[in-house]
C-alpha cells in the first residue's frame, strides 16, 4: 500500500469516538426530540411526585431525580431511547430498605441509598457483569415484578381514602383500610376516584400523554376551591423553591441497612433496564451494551444522590413514551430533564398545594396498568418449572421485604438454571451410515458389551448437575471386557470441576474390565487444563484427541485406535463428513 493510500484510509473508530458521534445532536433530529422531551417532561413531573409518595419521603425527592436522572443517565446510555428516571420497582425497593429508619433521618438515609446504588450500578458495569442478567429467567421477574404491582396499589389505599393503615405489609394495610370504611375520608375519596377517572376516560384518547397532568391539577383545583380537608403534598415536609445545590447529608444517616438496600435497588435497577433495552432498539440499528448502560445508570444515581433525589432506572413506560413521541436520539431524554427544570423553577411554589390522593390514584393506575395477565397466563401453561418459579416469586414478593424477596428471586433463577443443565443434557450415539454420507444418531445404550466401541456426543451443559446427568446416562461398563467409549466434546472451551470427577471415576470403572475411555474435539482451552500435573496424575487411563478443522476427524481417530486396540468384529468408523 503507498503512503497516499494509507494516509487516505479511514482510521478504524475507537469506543469513545463512536461514543461521541452518537452524542452529538443533529440539526435533523433537534426539533423531534424537542417536542418529544417536552412531552415526556410533563408526564414525569407528577410520575416523579407518585414515586417520592412511594418511597415514603417527601414528593420533591422524586420531583428532583426526574430532571437529574436523564440528564445524567442520558448521555452514556448505549440504548440511545431509553429514558433513566423514577421507576415504581425501584421507589418501592427504596421504602422497604428504609421502613425502619425514623421521619427526621428518611431523607438523608434515601440519599445515601441513592448514591451507594449508583456506585454498585457503576461498578457493575466496569466488571461488566451485564452477562449475569440472562440468569435471571422471565418467570422469575414476571413474578418480581406483578408483585411489585400489586404491593404498589395496595399500599396507596390508606392515601386514596385519607387514612391511616395498620400493618407491616402492603397487603395487610389494604385489608386494613377496605375492612374499615367509617374511618375514610370522604373529600380525599373523591379526589383519588375523580384523579382515576380522568385517568382512566383518556387513557385512550389524543390527550393521554396529558391524563396524568389533568389528573393531578383538575381534582387539586377543585380542592382547593372548596377548601375540602384533604391532606397536600406540603404536609409531608418543606418544599424548597428553586433548584436543589450539590450536597450530601450527615454521614449518621449511613447505615448498614442503607447498603444492604442499596444492593437490592442496584439489582432491580438493573435487570429492569435490561429489560427496557431489549424493548428499545436503536434507530441507527446499533447493538444495545448492557454493561455501559449500567455504568449509565449508575451516572444517573450518583448524580442524583449529590442532588437530593431518590434512585433512577429505565424506566419502561417513560421510554415507551419517548418513543411514541417521536424521540430520534438520546437528546430527547435529556431534553426531557431539561425542561422538568424550567417547570421546578417556574412552578416550585405549586407543588406544595397539590392533593395527596391525586398521587396516590397516579401510582395505582400505574401499577394496574403494568400487569401482564397474558404473559403471566402463558408462563402458567408453559410447564411445572416456569410456573413454581412465578408464583414462589411473587408470595415473597407480597409477603416479604423487597430485599428478601430480591433474594428469593435469585435463589430461584440459580435453582432453575441448574434444573435446566441437569434436564436439557441429551446424550446420544454415533453410528455410521452404510452410503458413507455421515453419522446417525441414536439413543446411548445402557451397558457395555465386550469388545464394542461405542462413540458418544453429548448436548447440553457439563457444568455441576449437568456432569451427574452424564454420569447417569453413560453405558454401564459392568462385565464389559475389552471396549471402549469415545466422547464427543467439541465446541467446548471450558469444563468443570465435577466433569472431571465423573470422567475420573467413570475412567477407572472402564479401566477395571480391561475397557477404555477416550476424549475427543478437545479444544485448546480444555487440553491446557487437562494437561496440568495434577489432572494429568489422576486422569493418566484417558486417551486425549484435539480437535482438528475437519468435523469429526478427532472422533475419527479416536474411534480408529479404539478399534485397533480391541478384540472382535470391527464395525465401519464415522464418517468424517
């Protein structure tokens, strides 16, 4: 190549060029997104003052992460739509890792939550641990996440009527408020039914992306116009006008339980955004990365935390709506966070006079409108696994704190993982074709007979149960002389701990009738392994065959010396094709 040639050759593009490109508004697309962050501003202010009620602290906290969030999630995020501001999932996580801490202290505590939870997200993914979430199987957080729903209408029922319920669970204070209809308030009712109603009625009409506004100002104005007793968002505290300075609280507000639900927050934070990723296509069909969408996020919480806001995440319905806006980059979501920013200075003083039960109708429909009965009736008949797994997760999920029911949920995924590596093991033989063309496969025998060669290929996971289903479905060497087994193994680069204790002992159970085991298509990987000095000691009876780039051709060559070493009949070898 002449030098002309490879001065004019384009350079191949780094991550942070291609980073800043994508970063870069567009002339084309400012107009689009404009609009659409316009659009997703007014939807988020009262969305944000709801989950502020849902984590049990002032609305303002909510307020705050609705502008901050974006903002500072947005530019990171490799799912260009996708929107990082309050989510229900999370400001419920954050309830219940603060259901001990005291009025005066819930604030700072919530902050300190915040921030820890960025941290791990960011953490998160600079390990790149993103590879992790597929573990998590759809069951499992469609359980998580129904129960999530059903703990977030329940637990706004003592709101929506006015009073004060009894209980240490979402579902327990709900019977508590419908057993007890003297003690509502009447005024309060209206307003939440009203708020639900508008709700409701245009839910399905141009003005739905306004029905959350309208819910929140209509029953508030007639409130305040009749003076009604209903409780209003400056009763839970101070508002402060304007916009919030950088700050962290007192350091006493740091608890060991703060991290503890810092840890459940990150983990719903995280599988929920994985989840909004795979929703949410890029425009220019670039490929999602879980683990910068996780540092994104985590940018998003600790930012939030030095502005006294409460936890963000993807958020599904917000990023729906950026894109049935007609959002075309990531500028949408920060414009979004923008303009909640013109309204917080514009509108600070309004926000203490609006109705509390107009939150609370906010978040019920929210969370009724999240449920997916058709999903959830589908994985009911999808088989014994998948439905245990959903319903054990959600009881915990109603029964139990988040963070034990988070536990629950992880402890099933695992459970279900290794269920499927035990069951989805498929061992199968190989037998020649009399044309020569390849193969056929057929069930593994039972047993061993003398002086046969069987050829074995296995399907499916080795790793922990997954070995012992091999160990129960390999031939029986019992009172076999003078045979031998040839093991398929190829396309693997790993294997575990207990496969090489089954091919040991199994090795030796050969070795015992004069018999033989042989490994083939052995990648490198696997060879290096196996070649350490202490495998080697323990595994010196089995035969090793590489993998060579002709399918078949180790397994052809181990079948080959098999067979040359044998007494009887011979039989044709695979075909190598």
């Amino acid at each position: 190549m002449s030098g002309e040639e490879a001065r004019g050759s384009p350079r191949p593009a780094t991550p942070l060029l291609r980073w800043s490109r994508s970063v870069r508004p567009r002339r084309e697309n400012l107009r689009a997104d404009l609009v659409a962050g316009l659009t997703g501003a007014v939807s988020a202010v009262p969305d944000g003052m709801a989950c502020g009620l849902l984590a049990g602290v002032s609305p303002v906290h909510g307020l705050y992460a609705t502008f901050v969030g974006p903002i500072a999630g947005g530019p990171g995020a490799s799912t260009q739509l996708m929107r990082v501001t309050t989510t229900s999932a999370a400001a419920l996580a954050a309830a219940s890792a603060l259901e001990g801490v005291s009025g005066a202290d819930r604030s700072g505590a919530l902050v300190w939550l915040t921030l820890l939870a960025g941290v791990l997200m960011a953490v998160a993914g600079a390990l790149k641990l993103g590879r992790y979430v597929r573990f998590v199987s759809q069951s499992v957080m469609l359980g998580f996440l129904t129960g999530l729903a059903l703990n977030i209408a329940f637990g706004q029922l003592d709101d929506l009527t006015g009073t004060t319920a009894h209980g240490s669970l979402a579902l327990v204070k709900a019977w508590d408020v419908v057993s007890h209809p003297g003690l509502w308030s009447w005024p309060s009712v209206a307003a939440g039914v009203s708020a639900l109603a508008i709700l409701v009625t245009l839910s399905r009409t141009r003005f739905s992306q306004l029905s959350a506004v309208l819910a929140l100002v209509v029953p508030t104005l007639l409130v305040v116009l009749t003076g009604a007793g209903v409780a209003r968002v400056h009763d839970t505290g101070e508002i402060p006008q304007g916009v919030p300075l950088p700050s962290l609280p007192a350091f006493s507000d740091l608890s060991s339980g703060v991290f503890v639900g810092a840890v459940t927050v990150a983990f719903v934070v995280l599988v929920q955004g994985a989840g909004v990723a795979e929703a949410a296509p890029n425009p220019d069909g670039s490929r999602s990365r879980t683990n910068l969408d996780f540092g994104a996020q985590g940018a998003a919480n600790i930012a939030c935390g030095f502005f006294g806001a409460q936890p963000v995440g993807a958020s599904i319905s917000a990023t729906a709506l950026n894109i049935t806006a007609g959002a075309r980059s990531r500028w949408a979501s920060i414009f979004a966070g923008g303009w909640v920013l013109v309204f917080l200075v514009a509108l600070s003083g309004v926000v203490g006079t609006v109705a509390m039960p107009t939150l609370a109708a906010i978040l019920v429909y929210a969370a009724l409108s999240s449920l997916r009965p058709r999903q959830v009736r589908t994985l009911l008949y999808a088989g014994s696994t998948p439905a245990i797994a959903l319903v054990v997760t959600f009881v915990a999920t109603l029964l139990l704190p988040v963070a034990a029911a988070v536990g629950v949920g992880v402890i099933v995924s695992l459970l279900l993982q290794l269920n499927r590596e035990a069951v989805d093991l498929r061992v199968v033989r190989l037998l020649p074709r009399p044309d020569g063309a390849g193969p056929v496969e057929r069930p593994a025998p039972r047993t061993l007979h003398d002086h046969e060669v069987v050829v074995l290929d296995v399907y499916g996971s080795l790793f922990y149960a997954g070995a012992r289903t091999l160990q129960r479905q390999l031939p029986d060497p019992a009172g076999a002389t003078d045979a031998a087994v040839v093991l398929r193994l190829r396309g693997r680069t790993t294997l575990g701990a207990t496969f090489f204790v089954v091919i040991a002992q199994y090795a030796d159970q050969l070795e015992a009738g004069g018999n033989r085991l042989y490994l083939s298509g052995l990648s490198a990987e696997v060879l290096h392994v196996w070649e350490s000095r202490v495998l080697a000691e323990h595994l010196a009876n089995v035969r090793l065959y590489p993998a060579t780039d002709v399918v078949l051709g180790s397994t052809h060559a181990a079948w080959l010396d098999a067979r040359a070493r044998r007494v009887g009949r011979p039989d044709e070898p695979p075909s190598a094709g």
